[in-house]
C-alpha cells in the first residue's frame, strides 16, 4: 500500500518563515555599522537581544508546532520544526552564557597594556575619539590586577632590534595589521593608531613606544576601546597578533 506524501503543516512553513527573517535581522547588526545606518554598540545591541529574545521565542514555537504535527499525525514538517529548534538555541545560548558569566569567562575591562606600572600614554588621539568614549585615563592597581590575572601572557616585548630598527618594523607590522597608524613621532619612538574590529566596526586605539636595553629594545603597546564596559578579549588579541605578526616570542 502506497502512502500518500504528507502535507507540510502550514504552522511550520511560517515557522521557517520566520527564522530566516530574524536570521537576516541578526546578521545585520554588523554590515549596519558598516554602512552607517546604526552605531557599532546599537549593531552589538541589536544582535545580542535578536539573537537571545528571537532565539528563545522560536524554540518555544518550535517546540507548540512539534507537538501539533505530533498530534495530527498526518500532518509534515516536523523536520523543519525540530532545525528551527536547534537554530533558537544555538542563536540563544551563546548569548545566555555572556550573560551568566559576566562576560564570557573575561573581566570587564577594555583599558589592556604591556606595562601596568607606567602604561603608555595617548597625545595624538586625545579629543578625537569622540564625546562619549572611555576616558583614557588608566585604572591603577585595580585594573592591573584584573588584566594580570585574566591576561598573565601580556608583558612588554622584548627584541633584539636596535630601537630605531625595531620602530620602522613595529610601524610596516602595525599597518599590515591593519591599523590607520597617526601620530609618529620617530624621534621619541612611538606612534598612535587605530584599529577596527571585523563585524561591528568598533574602533580601538593603540599607542605604541619603544625604549632601548641591553640586548636591543623593549617595545610596549596599550590598546582601549572608545565604548563598552569590556571589550570581550578584543585587546589582548590585538596585542597578541602584533606580538606574533613582528615575530617575537616574548
């Protein structure tokens, strides 16, 4: 006996519907603050509570249409049901452990350096950050031992480049990185920049200055984003690929 080929239930069309919309409304938070249409914090906003509000609304609708295709039995798309289930989780969870653990496993600071005692200072990009930026005053005792004990690998680096030497690496390394490089003062040995980050285009800035040593230069940078209360790692990893990008293993 032939089995005719069930009718998808129409519940779970608009299900499916529905999760691509949010999935495209996710997905817009960053080319957004791209373009313009929306700041980078409202376009981290904007994907966070999608994700988490829209992500916990389709696992609840998923799960009511699972239960009506069950109970219909004659009825189809379970199958479209239970992968828009695991889509509202995936999209859900992650943001429920940022919220659950304070941040992702990661203090909530944004103001990350190579040299806590005496930290670089910024002079260039001081006024043109914006009116609501972090202060780029730094946070003392308090904010060192919260980088120490969740960054211990972030020290200064240390190079067997004569200093002079080691500033015009610094500066090739710190433009093929990326960063729109500003304020080089060569005969002080430092230089400003800024970077971006790849979804949100949140702007960070990074003073950089080198001292001379015994067995060649001692480089120290400092990285701080303009907004947000923590920076989700972002400027311990930039320091890490400069430190990895110049070839140091210090």
């Amino acid at each position: 006996m032939l089995l005719g080929k069930k009718n998808i239930f129409i519940g779970a069309r608009i299900l499916w519907v529905l999760t691509l919309l949010l999935l495209l409304a996710v997905l817009a938070g960053g080319p957004g603050a791209h373009l313009g249409l929306w700041t980078p914090l409202d376009g981290f906003i904007i994907t966070l509570r999608g994700a988490f509000m829209g992500g916990l609304t389709l696992v609840a609708l998923a799960v009511i249409v699972i239960i009506i295709i069950a109970a219909r039995k004659k009825s189809g798309g379970i199958g479209k049901a239970v992968m828009v289930l695991v889509i509202g989780l995936l999209l859900a969870g992650p943001v429920a452990y940022l919220r659950l653990s304070g941040g992702g496993g990661v203090p909530p600071i944004h103001d990350i350096t190579t040299d806590t005692v005496n930290p670089p200072q910024f002079v260039a990009l001081v006024g043109k950050r914006g009116a609501d930026a972090n202060s780029l005053v730094y946070g003392g005792e308090e904010l060192a031992a919260q980088q120490k004990q969740a960054y211990p690998d972030i020290m200064p680096i240390m190079v067997s480049e004569k200093p002079e030497k080691a500033f015009a690496k610094a500066i090739e390394v710190a433009g093929n990185l990326g960063w729109a490089v500003t304020g080089v003062e060569a005969s002080g040995l430092r230089f400003e920049a800024t970077d971006h980050t790849f979804w949100f285009a949140f702007a960070d800035d990074i003073v950089l200055t080198i001292v001379a040593t015994e067995t060649g230069s001692r480089i120290d940078l400092r990285s701080v984003s303009r907004v947000g209360v923590s920076d989700l790692g972002a400027n311990a990893k930039r320091i890490r690929a400069f430190r990895f990008a110049y070839g140091s293993p210090s």
